[in-house]
C-alpha cells in the first residue's frame, strides 16, 4: 500500500494555493486573472491522477481527498462570486446545502463500508466537474442565471438518486489489490469487476 504523503497527494494538496489570489484578482476587479487561476486549479485536478499512475500511488486516502479538493476549491470559489455579487445566492445556498447533505450520505457509506472508501457515481463525477466551469461562468459573468439553477436542479435529483444507494442498497465487496507487476491478471480481475457489476445492475 502506497504511503498516503505522496506526489499525487502533493498535486491535489497545491490546488489549494489558487485560492487566495483568486480572490485578491476577484476583489481588484481582475477577471481575467482570477478565470485563469480557476483554469490552473483545474488542470491541477487532472495532473494529479496522472501523477498517481506515473509513481503508482494511488490509495483510497487519495481518492478521498480528491473529492474534498473538488468541493473546497470550487465551493470557494462559488463562495467568493456570491460574496461580489456575481451569482445568484439562493441558487449556491442550495448548491452548498446538497454539497453538505451529499458529504454527509458518504460519510454513512464509508462507515457502512467499514474503511476508507469514495462512492463511485458517474453522475455526480460529472457534476462537479461542471462546477468548475460554474466558477468560470460566474467569474466572467456569462449566462450565471441560467446555468446555476440548471445545475442546482439536476444537482438535487443525483443527489436523491446517490443517497439511495449510499445509505440504502448493500455495499459491494472491496476489489481484490493486484500487484503492478502482473497487468495481465490485473486486467481480468477489473474484466471480473466490471461482469459482476453488470449482473448486479
């Protein structure tokens, strides 16, 4: 098991220190500047997977962590925009307040769980990406109202549907660790995963 201090956990820990010049460039008037910093943390998102494969150092920790990265650095920055005006704050109320409720549903996953563990939902995956461009929209002031409630919206629904999931239908087993010397067996035990989630659905 890879140490959870890491290069890839480092990669995700540095998106962090985007955020207080995003909100010297927001509160200068700086758009521009504070568009490219979200872009920065962005890539920084990115890079930090490719960094886990190239050392081989992804653990659960890191998968964990990556998730509370995406909500801190895009919920501030949602944050900030409300604060300057520039987003309509019923909207992130409810946005911060569907956050929170999901956090909450994983936490009672992963004790379900019994380990450290990030539920897997393409949906929401999906979602906070979008988020980030929420940020982008709000920074540059294009078409905030139609996209913010757009997303609030269907942030509700995958939020009901994950919650379900998280809290009420039985927890899959752990997949077995393979070491990454046999990418052979590797394959067919992701192949097996795959087949018996499958049946499962």
């Amino acid at each position: 098991m890879a140490s959870n201090l890491n290069p890839a956990n480092a990669v995700t820990a540095s998106r962090f220190l985007t955020l207080p010049p995003y909100v010297w460039a927001m509160d200068h008037g700086y758009h521009q500047v504070a568009m490219l910093l979200l872009l920065l943390c962005g890539v920084l998102d990115l890079f930090d997977g490719a960094v886990a494969r190239l050392f081989k150092c992804q653990t659960p920790f890191g998968e964990v962590f990556d998730a509370i990265a995406d909500g801190i650095c895009y919920g501030f920055a949602i944050i900030v925009l409300t604060a300057y005006g520039r987003v309509p704050w019923q909207a992130v109320t409810i946005i911060l307040a569907l956050g929170l409720l999901n956090a909450g549903f994983r936490y009672v996953y992963a004790k379900r769980a019994g380990r450290t563990t990030n539920y897997q939902s393409h949906a929401m995956e999906r979602l906070v990406a979008f988020a980030a461009y929420l940020g982008g929209f709000g920074t540059l002031g294009f078409q905030v109202d139609l996209f913010y409630w757009t997303f609030t919206g269907l942030l509700a629904v995958v939020v009901v549907h994950d919650a379900k999931r998280m809290v009420l239908d039985p927890v899959p087993p752990p997949r077995p660790r393979v070491p990454d010397d046999l990418p052979a067996e590797r394959d067919r035990t992701e192949r097996k995963g795959v087949s018996r989630t499958a049946e499962v659905s």
